[in-house]
C-alpha cells in the first residue's frame, strides 16, 4: 500500500465509527493463469489496470482504492447502504464486460459485495486480505560485490487470551525486480551472511521498520513491531556494538515498541557468548524475542535469561513427534517464564492445533499479511477459525 493511501487510510479510520467497504474478488484466476502460461505477468497487469481505472471513473476523489493479491477494496468516504451496493454492481458489470473482450482475461469472473463494518471489523479484513501493494524495495550493500534487495511485511500477531492483535511480526521478503509477483512469498535468505553482511541488512530492516513505526505514533497510534535480527551479526561483539547503537539512537516512544527477535542461533551456541548477547540485547528493547525450532532438545538453555518470548515456526503437518516436542516446549518455556510464540501457521488446521496449546502469541498467513501495520484491532478466535476455512 503506497504512503499516501496509507495516509489517508489512518485519518480516515481515526474519525469513522463505521467503515463503507466495496470487495471487488476476481475468481477463476488459476485457470487464466495456467492458460496464458508466460504471458501472465503481463495479462495480470493488465486486468488490473484496467480494472482500477475502470473503478476510478464511478468513485469519489477522496475514496481509497486498495489492491489485493485477487482483486480490491474500496473504501467509501461519503456512500453507504444502497447506494454504496448499487455502485459496486455497476463497477463489477463493467469489469466483466472489459473482461469479455480480452483474450485468456475473458476467462476471469468478478464477485462483487458492499457492506459496512465498524472499524474493529475492518481492521480484520484488512489484516486478513492479500494486500499486494508492497512498499518500494530496499536495496543493502552486503559484500564488495554483493547487494541484497528486500521489502518489509507485517504480519499481525493474535494475542490468544486478549483476543486481539497489537503486535505485529516485521517479515524480509525478497524484492527480485524481474520476478515482482513472486516477491511477496520469498523469504530473503540471510542464515548464510558474514556478520557484517547481515548487520547491514538488519541495520536497514530496523532503520525501514522504525520510520514506519513513527508515522503510526506521529498519528496516536501505538503498536509494537518485532524486528528480526541474525545470532551471527549480534553474537561478534563488533557488529553488535554497531546494532545496539542503532538501538539506542531511537527517541524512547519508538525503542519501547520496537522488540528485537534474534533468529538463526545455532544449537550449540556457547552459554557465555549467548548470555552476553541476550543480557545487552534485552537492556536496549522493549522485549527480547528469540526463534528456535520445536524439535530442539536445548531450550533449557533459555530459562533463566530473561528472554520475553521464545517461539518457532508451526509445523507445516502435525505428527506425533511434532506434539511431543511442542509439548516439551511448552514446558521448558513455562519453566522459563517465558512468553510463547508460533509463527508461519498457515492452515485452518494448523491454527487449530496451535490454538490448543498455552500458545500466546499465533501468527501467519491464517492471521494475516499487511504491508503496513495497523491500528490494534479485536479479532475474535471464531472469526479466524471462520477467515481460515
């Protein structure tokens, strides 16, 4: 979502008691897609194009038009009820009749609601939408030879007991300029970076991640954002100094809701190197996060270090070995009095599953993606099982 729509976004939503919203979803995509074969890309674009200008000539100057991975949302300033529904049927008639006329495109078929929603409940939507309007790449310079492009993600994280989400998970994902339908679903590969290459990727995520965070605040808006960075840079005590400066450069409003999550440390990290980083780490963030694997057999090793959170990425297929490893996970972290977290829960079963736990914190694609946080919203644990089927 570019800045301005942002911009406009979050007056909109600080005034409004209700939120007049037109979804505009393209169906049968996967069938043009497999038919147009490597005209795709361009075909994509096209249909899309045509099919914001076509909704630009029926809406208000100041309505918001947002695009998502198949389709839009529109959001109305000043219409509501019948008229609001009388336009999106006009709008969705004459994307069907553009569609007709274009090959491999006349495939497509548009499903078209209006409804109002309070702006808890489009907060969800929002959170819950393929929004595919990522925010320009960041280029970093890793090596003497070597640059690493990357955009940020945000994926909400569901507060279990709260029922709610006022956090969000800050994802690098790759930005390959002639590959920009793929972006969105690469992670950025960074476990293999020398620590001064990854510091200076995770130097540009937490500079990107807290410049976003400041135009929220600048607006009343307070939200936490967990910042991922690598073991190897945070564990040399030269690349750490550089990060935590960083750190403690930030004006306090921004350093409390920044919380750092170190990620790639290996199992056999050594405790004296390891208490070190996380005992410095913990002294300059609002929370300490750390990203381990279920199956290991050290988290031992994080009960008496002060750590707010530990977490792991859901299994994609639950197996009884995956249960018991989850369940002496659970117990180790207990034991820590540590936070627990579970992340890349993709599936209506895996969210299921993971909701059985004493699982505090749930994120991934059942929850959502945005390219910008959000407001902190409710968002009920029947609504998800519901989004997620």
């Amino acid at each position: 979502m570019n800045d301005d729509v942002m911009i406009q976004l979050k007056r909109h939503l600080a005034s409004a008691e209700q939120i007049d919203v037109s979804r505009y979803q393209f169906v049968n995509m996967d069938r043009v897609r497999e038919a147009a074969g490597h005209r795709w890309p361009e075909l994509r674009e096209r249909a899309f194009i045509a099919s914001r200008s076509i909704m630009e000539r029926h809406i208000a100057e100041d309505d918001l038009i947002i695009q998502c991975e198949s389709g839009y949302l529109v959001i109305f300033k000043a219409l509501s009820g019948l008229q609001a529904q009388r336009l999106t049927n006009t709008v969705r008639a004459e994307l069907e009749e553009f569609f007709l006329g274009e090959d491999f495109i006349n495939q497509l078929g548009v499903e078209a609601t209006s409804e109002q929603l309070s702006v808890e409940e489009f907060a969800a939507t929002l959170a819950s939408a393929d929004v595919d309007e990522p925010r320009e790449a960041r280029t970093v310079q890793t090596e003497a030879d070597e640059k690493k492009a990357f955009s940020l993600f945000y994926q909400p994280v569901w507060d279990q007991k709260r029922e709610a989400v006022a956090s969000y998970f800050v994802r690098v994902v790759s930005a390959e300029i002639d590959q920009p339908f793929q972006s969105r679903n690469t992670d950025l590969m960074l476990n293999d970076l020398k620590p001064d290459a990854r510091c200076a990727v995770d130097l540009a995520v937490l500079e990107d991640a807290s410049d976003t965070l400041d135009e929220l605040v600048r607006t009343g808006i307070r939200c936490a954002l967990i910042v991922p960075a690598g073991y190897t840079s945070l564990s040399n005590p030269r690349t750490r100094s550089r990060y935590v400066t960083a750190l403690a450069a930030l004006p306090a409003k921004l350093r409390q809701l920044i919380w750092v999550q170190i990620k790639d440390a290996p199992a056999d990290a050594p405790s004296m190197v390891l208490d070190e980083t996380l005992r410095i780490l913990h002294a300059q963030t609002g929370k300490l996060f750390v990203h381990v694997r279920t199956d290991w057999p050290y988290w031992s090793r994080y009960e008496h270090s002060g750590v707010d959170a530990i977490g792991a990425d859901f299994p994609a297929r639950l197996t009884e070995t995956d249960r018991q490893d989850i369940a002496r996970f659970m117990a180790s972290a207990q034991r820590a009095g540590s936070r627990v977290y579970f992340n890349r829960v993709e599936t209506w079963e895996s969210f299921r599953s993971a909701s059985q736990t004493q699982a505090n914190l749930i994120a991934g694609r059942v929850v959502g993606q945005l390219p910008h946080p959000a407001p902190p919203y409710r968002l009920s644990r029947a609504r998800l099982l519901n989004n997620a089927r």
